[in-house]
C-alpha cells in the first residue's frame, strides 16, 4: 500500500477516535437519588455510547455552578431549581433529561403526637441553605401549599446539614425534618422516627434532579451530549430492571453504613438502600407534567423572593433531547 494512503488513513482513524471519544466533564451532586451518573458510569455506559466522560461530586449546587461558569463543567446532574435560579441570573442552561422522582419526605418522633403537616404549627423543624432547590420545595409546596403556613413565622426553620437531621429529630433538638434518601431510611430504620409528608405520594413521580448542560456545550458538542443521554436512559432503565439492581453500587458509592435498630436488630446498607426506593425511583423521560412541575417550582421561587422576575419553563426545558431518544 502506498504510504501516503497509509498515512491518510492513519490521520482518519486517530480523527475518528477523537470525535467518537470527545470529552464531556459532568458535575453532580452527591446524592443518591443522582445514582445514575454512577451506574452509567460504573458499569461502562458513557464508554459503550462512545464519549469520554468525566464525573466530578460537588456538596452544593454553588459549588457546580461555580464550575458551569468558569468553563471547568459542560454539564450537571442537578436539582431543577438552581438551573433556573441560575438562568434567571445570566447563566443560561438547559434541562434535557430528567433524573428522579421523589426522594423527600418530613419526619418526626414517634412519641411527637403531630399527625401532619398542618401539625407543624409552632414547631421548629430542621431545614437546608434558604433558596437551595429543596428549601424552595419545602416552603413553597410543604409548608405553603399543603400545610398552608407561613415559613418564619408559623414554623421555624433551622439550617443544617443534611446528614445531622434525622438524628437531631429523634434527639428532640428540633420537632421535624424536612428530610431525603438515604437519611430517611435510616432514621426510620432506627425505629424512633415516623412520616407524616411523603412527597411522591403528595405529588407522585414529581421530577428533582435533572441533566443540564450550557448552551455552548450543546452548540459544541451536541453528539456527545446526545451519547451522554443515552448512557443515561440506559442507566436508568438498568436500576429500574428489578428492586435491587445497582443497590451494591449505590450503597458502596455512598458509603452507607449498616444501622442499628432500637431493638439491637442490624440493618445492612443495601436493605437501607432498598427502603429508600419505596420512596425514590428515576425516570428519564421528560414528560409534559414533568414541565409543567417545573414551572410550579418557578413560582413558588418568585413568590419567595429567590427570583425577581416571573419565568416560563418553557424558557429552560428543552424536550427534544430525550424524544430522539424514544
């Protein structure tokens, strides 16, 4: 063969691989509801599609969106409100797939004697950061829609870290927990905690973490983000395949411990994983009702002040990702 074809073709293949393993840098935040970036992960998803991913854990919302700004992230595994939190602010961004459903629920002590929401009256409960995407759900749907109380004022709300609230109901420092999976499952596990809100069967198969990506991203590499999403939906339908598969992954990536019941009964990591999914499952498919959620969240943030202006979903949702998908 002459050796300026076998250069040619040389040049083509080393081209091909290139554009067949472009490089897409997701940030996601560290929670198990967001599993499916690990599955897909994992279990060689993102390589099979054919596209060089590179997953990066963040604590907070901030600290992506600090790394959406600088260039350092092409897209995220986040909560839907800080996308349009964000967009809101400048950095414009789409929602092109959809995570999860439920995962949130408020708990209290056995022996609290409140019933439900509208129990909360006059109680403290334990809270996250004001304006992160769950305390946009928590004062706007929990409190101000199905308990009909005024944050604040009706109910006090005290900040911190999730991994502190299920104890720190049971320990009486606060009278309830607006709280997720897997601390929910553990603090109910532990035999002393009860639910009064569980949001899915509130609002059943409500969206909460979304894959977002930065209209650059799109514009630039719209292949790839494509072979993103279709690792992703592969993902989603191998933890959705039976009620236990992905849950080794799941309880090693999150380091779950197993939990002592109040009786000395021990309870084994993957079965706390298994309880989190009566109340937890994912979805990728962005349904109409799914949007129209979204702009339900929307509101609750410019009626809480965490937006200036009203926005439209239809401004952030973009459905024609995940219907090429189908």
């Amino acid at each position: 063969m002459h050796k300026h074809v076998v250069s040619f073709l040389v040049l083509a293949l080393v081209a091909w691989q290139a554009q067949a393993a472009e490089k897409i840098r997701i940030g996601w935040v560290f929670a198990m509801a967001n599993a499916p970036v690990v599955i897909a992960k994992e279990k060689g998803y993102f390589k099979d599609a054919g596209v060089d991913v590179e997953i990066t854990s963040f604590t907070s919302g901030p600290l992506i969106k600090n790394g959406l700004a600088s260039g350092d992230l092409d897209m995220a595994y986040i909560g839907a409100p800080p996308v349009y939190h964000w967009y809101s602010r400048g950095l414009k961004s789409k929602i092109l797939a959809k995570v999860n459903y439920g995962q949130a629920a408020v708990i209290v002590r056995k022996d609290s004697g409140i019933k439900d929401v509208k129990g909360l009256k006059g109680k403290k409960m334990a809270g996250v950061r004001k304006g992160s995407g769950m305390d946009v759900l928590l004062k706007g749907y929990v409190l101000g829609e199905a308990a009909e109380l005024r944050p604040g004022k009706d109910v006090q709300i005290q900040t911190m870290p999730s991994a502190n609230m299920g104890k720190s109901v049971e320990t009486k420092m606060v009278d309830a927990a607006f709280i997720w999976e897997p601390f929910t499952s553990q603090s109910l596990a532990r035999g002393n905690a009860d639910i009064i809100l569980n949001m899915n069967e509130a609002v059943p198969h409500y969206p909460w973490y979304v894959v977002m990506a930065l209209p650059k991203t799109l514009e630039k590499k719209h292949d790839a983000v494509t072979k993103v999403l279709q690792a992703h939906k592969r993902a989603v339908e191998f933890l959705n395949s039976s009620p236990t598969a992905g849950n080794d992954i799941i309880a090693k990536t999150f380091k779950l411990s197993d939990v002592k019941t109040s009786s000395g009964k021990t309870i084994k990591a993957e079965e706390i994983v298994a309880m989190a999914r009566e109340r937890l499952g994912w979805e990728w498919d962005i349904k109409e009702k799914d949007k129209q959620f979204v702009q339900r969240l929307m509101d609750y943030s410019h009626k809480l002040g965490f937006i200036k202006k009203p926005m439209k979903a239809s401004d952030v949702v973009d459905m024609s990702f995940v219907a090429g998908l189908k």
